[in-house]
C-alpha cells in the first residue's frame, strides 16, 4: 500500500507582514495533485495544519477545503493537532469532519477510542494500523497519561518517559498481519531544526528519542521539525519537513513530501517527491547599483536584503522601490557602526550642531539632509526657548 507523508503547512503565516495564502494554496493544491497522481491509500497530516491556534477565517476554509480534496481523491486523510493548532477546536470539529471521512485528532486519545485509525488500504486491500499521537506539552503529557493508562501520573518521571508510555499503549493497536504506521508531532534527540520553530517546543524537556517507537512500526511519521531528515532507529523514522519555507531560517531547507510504500512483510521504501510551487526565500547582499542591476533575476523570490553601504535618510525606500519583494532591509554588518564603543569623552563644551555632526560621523550617517533637518529643528526649539523667556 501506499501513503503520502505531509505535515507542518503553517496556513496563515505571514512573512513580513506579507500575507501568503495565495502561495500556500497554490502548495496545498500541488499536494493534492500528487496525491492523486500517485493513487495514494493514504494521506497522513502529522501537525501543524494552521500557524496560530485562532486562525482566520480564510485560513480555516483553504485547510477545510483542502482535507475535503484530499479525501476525493479516494485516500483516507488522517490529520491532528501540532504545536501551532488548537486541540480543542480540532476535537470539537471531529465529529463533522468524520461525516466527510476525515479522521482529525486534536488531543491524545485511547487506542480503542480513535488513538488508532484502523482501515483497509484500497490498492491492495491490506490492513493499516494508524497510531496518532498529537503534540502534547509536559503538563498535558501526564494528563493523558492519566486518561490512557488510568493511573495517576503526578509528573512521575520526565517528559520523554511519559510520551514512551503513551508510544507504548497506542502500539497495543498494532496487528501482525497488518501494516502498522505511528503518527506523531514531536521533537526527536538530534533532529535538526529547520529554522522556523517555536524553540520553547522543541527543546530541552521535549526531545524524545527515536528508539522510543520500537521495532514494531513499518513507518512513523513524524511533524514539527520543518527540515526534511531520517532518524536512526530501528524502524524508518522520518520528518518530511514543511512542503514551503516557513521563514528566512528555512531558505536552504528542500522542500518536498515523502511517498511511503509498505506490506505487512516488508520495510517501508520512501521516495521524495519535490514541492515546487512555493515561492523562494532569498538573501542577497550589495549596494544599491549592484542590487539595482541584479533585481530581474530575483524574479518574484522573497529578499532579506543587506545593502553594503553606509545607512542614509530614505535607503530602506530606495531598496523597496527596486525590490518590491524586499521583505527585510538591513545594512551589512562591515557597513554599519560598532555594536561597542567605549564610554564617550566629555562634550559639555561642544555646540549641539558640532555634537550632532560627530554622532553621524561614528554611525557612518552621510547625508546632508540629515544634517540640515536637524539644525531647523535646532532652530525652532532655541527660537521657542527665547520666546518662553
């Protein structure tokens, strides 16, 4: 049988201020094309849907829209709550979504009460065994210890052992003659992060380690890591990353879905399939002329710019002018004035207008009009000053 591996799409971020759902559903519509083209049985959605737990309205539609594309193409879409969700509202949407064979998860559950998704694959008719264990926090994480083990839990041992228990009890779903896969939104010890991360969720009491899966899975599929990598374990332990760049961060990342192809009898055999729609970050450094002379093979790509000139009234404007897409505007740090600067000397016997020129002098500030705009104001505040008198 065969399933598609996607997770952490982050709908409704926005770079800059700069909307992208545009982008992002043009993203989504590629992967519901190779969904299709691929006559998955399957496609597996392992967090992080939406980039804030109260996403807007838009947002909510293009992700509805999208899980519903997903499920005509004949596959059965199983999707859960990452970090970034809100697990209440995902649970409280379960039921609809399951009236349009949707399986959506929002917060732990028992493995005989939708903590595992069981069906038959429609290719070749082989059982699936689905394990799907949301984003869970520490405090949340003994909770559903609590619920799933009906044993009190009072944070007895650390994060990682409780999420073993858990790993352990929804494993309990497994068959042998089926095809067992684990769904799971969390943070692997060594995984890399892919630079657009929530890093208070991804670090320290979070980690968990890959072996904590077992032998027993053909598959785990994991969320919330955006970088694309296999884990060393002793079953196939994988991230497929987001399929777009999340932030700059993420510029280098690949972005891609893994095609996963399993039997009961056999390993699974991944392929990477590339996620070519979203639109390139990129940073690019040099002065105004060189940027100016380079702007049309930047094509419609998002920039961090780093101009390599000394800052100036009305430089951030003059960059945007030329790049639209021009997201950040920075001055390079060989350009710009020492972070550290020893304690200045004494200048009480300096005039403002003598104080002022060499306060632009040590932040390479070369502008006249600078200059100039500072002694009218000077003007106008001494001139009120000698009225007052």
């Amino acid at each position: 049988m065969k399933f598609l591996h996607t997770s952490d799409w982050h709908v409704g971020k926005t770079l800059k201020g700069r909307s992208r759902l545009d982008e992002q559903a043009l993203v989504l519509k590629e992967i519901v094309d190779i969904a299709a083209r691929e006559h998955v049985d399957a496609v597996l959605i392992p967090g992080d849907l939406y980039e804030t737990s109260a996403p807007s309205a838009q947002a909510q539609r293009l992700v509805v829209h999208t899980l519903i594309e997903l499920k005509n193409t004949g596959a059965e879409v199983i999707a859960m709550a990452g970090n970034h969700d809100h697990a209440g509202t995902f649970d409280a949407y379960r039921p609809l979504m399951a009236a349009a064979g949707i399986h959506l998860v929002g917060q732990a559950r028992p493995a005989g009460d939708g903590g595992v998704v069981t069906f038959h694959a429609r290719s070749t008719g082989e059982q699936v065994n689905v394990a799907v264990l949301p984003f869970l926090t520490t405090r949340y994480a003994v909770r559903a210890a609590e619920l799933i083990n009906n044993t009190p839990a009072e944070h007895a041992g650390a994060y990682d052992e409780q999420i073993r228990n858990l790993i352990g009890h929804l494993k309990t779903g497994f068959s042998a003659d089926a095809v067992n896969v684990f769904m799971a939104h969390l943070t692997i010890t060594n995984g890399t992060l892919g630079g657009g991360e929530r890093a208070a969720q991804s670090i320290f009491d979070y980690f968990v380690p890959a072996t904590a899966f077992g032998a027993d899975p053909h598959y785990v599929a994991l969320g919330h890591l955006h970088r694309r990598q296999q884990l060393p374990a002793s079953c196939p332990v994988h991230y497929c990353g987001s399929p777009v760049a999340i932030d700059f961060g993420e510029q280098e990342n690949t972005n891609v879905v893994l095609l996963v192809e399993a039997s009961p009898a056999t390993p699974a055999a991944v392929t990477e399939i590339p996620v070519t729609t979203g639109r390139r970050l990129r940073t690019v450094k040099g002065t105004v002329a060189s940027l100016a002379e380079a702007a049309e093979s930047f094509g419609d790509d998002y920039l961090r710019v780093y101009v390599q000139e000394p800052t100036r009234a009305g430089l951030r404007d003059e960059v945007v002018a030329l790049l639209p897409n021009a997201l950040e505007v920075r001055i390079d740090p060989d350009f710009a004035a020492p972070a550290r600067r020893s304690a200045p000397p004494d200048r009480s016997h300096r005039s403002p207008i003598e104080l002022f020129d060499e306060f632009c002098q040590e932040r390479l500030i070369e502008d006249p009009r600078v200059a100039a705009l500072f002694a009218q104001l000077l003007d106008e505040l001494t001139a009120a000053d000698t009225e007052g008198a």
